[in-house]
C-alpha cells in the first residue's frame, strides 16, 4: 500500500511539473509576442483614454480620410491606432502625436521611430504651430467637465482644416448636454458608428462644411 501511496505520489509531482513547464512556456511566448501592451498596463499613469482595442476601429478611422493628408493623433493608448496611421499612410503624410504621458511616447518611438514626430505635452495647453488636415482624438470626453469639453473642441476646430475624428462611450450615463456646441464654426457631425469594444464606443466624425 506504500508503494502505492509513494507511486501516486511521484506521478502528481511529475504532471505538476509538466503543468508549470508547459503554462511557462506559453507564457514566455505571449509575453515576447504582447510585450508591448504589457509594458503599456505596468507603466500607464494615465487611465483616461478610451483605448480602440478593436482592431476593426483603428482600421475604420484610415476610411474616412485621405492617406496623403497630415495628421495629429491626440493620445498614444496601446499605439493601436498609430499602428494603423504608420501602416497605411502615405510615406510622406505627416504624423505628430501628443501625449503627456512620456514613457508611452518613448515606448512608440521606439516602435517608430522617426516616422512620426513625438510631443509630449497637454492637449489643451500645447502651443501647435501648424494646422492638420485631420484631428484623430481619443480623449474619453466623458470624463471632462462641460467646461473643458468645450475647450477640447475649441482646440479641435481650430486646429483642424478638414476632418476631426473621436470616440465617445456607448454607456447610457455618458453626458451629451455638449452635443449642441459641436456643430458651430461651420463643423457638421457626419457619421457615427457603433463598434464593440472594451468599453464599447461609437466612432464620431466630424466634417468642416466647405
């Protein structure tokens, strides 16, 4: 009966063995391969963005509006939609990117390089010396007071010449007392589209009225 108890006891040993192994080698794997993102969770400081980590919404933004056009992309995230701006852009369609967040901008650049120029600063503070063709934007504006709603969408139309394009959360508490101001200084609100998502969001476009 010891032997037994001694046999069931080596087998137990050998299969958790073999357990811990095989989770650990797939888990080094998905770390290598996701080693981006987890830097990104381990280092975020910042939690107020709406990351699109629906690849179909990154995707969606490149469809509505002209890859040779400049761009400024408000927010790094989990560089998703950077990803997509770098890919698929015109080689010489200028990209800038703001976030006061400086560990997610060094993390894009080195991902990127000097294909995209890096600031780090305050949206709504930063002095831009140029305008962009297209605002692409993932500030969770439900998380603003109406007072500074209305001075990220100031900052929007004055700094965009053609497209401004963001996303707002499909939760029922959202506010959207602010959706009146958005269709002043000649802007229309063209399309919006519902995508699932963590958390879920609509993907809002906004048109200058030429």
């Amino acid at each position: 009966m010891s032997n037994f108890y001694l046999f069931f006891i080596i087998i137990a040993v050998i299969t958790s063995i073999i357990i811990i192994i095989t989770f650990g080698f797939f888990g080094y794997i998905l770390y290598n391969k996701y080693i981006y993102l987890f830097k990104i969770i381990q280092k975020m400081e910042n939690e107020k963005y709406l990351w699109p980590l629906n690849k179909k919404i990154s995707n969606g933004i490149i469809n509505y509006i002209n890859k040779k056009s400049n761009t400024l992309l408000i927010g790094v995230g989990n560089c998703s939609i950077l990803d997509c701006l770098v890919k698929k852009m015109d080689n010489n369609a200028k990209i800038d990117v703001i976030d006061s967040n400086k560990y997610l901008l060094e993390l894009a650049k080195e991902k990127y390089g000097t294909r995209c120029n890096y600031i780090e600063g305050d949206f709504i503070f930063y002095k831009f010396t140029i305008l962009y063709d297209n605002i692409v934007s993932s500030l969770p504006h439900k998380e603003f007071v109406l007072e500074d709603i209305d001075k990220i969408f100031n900052k929007y139309f004055s700094l965009s010449t053609k497209n401004i394009i963001y996303f707002e959360s499909k939760m029922h508490h959202v506010k959207n007392s602010y959706v009146k101001m958005l269709h002043k200084n000649n802007w229309k609100l063209t399309t919006v589209k519902s995508y699932n998502n963590i958390p879920p969001v609509n993907l809002c476009i906004m048109r200058k009225n030429l």
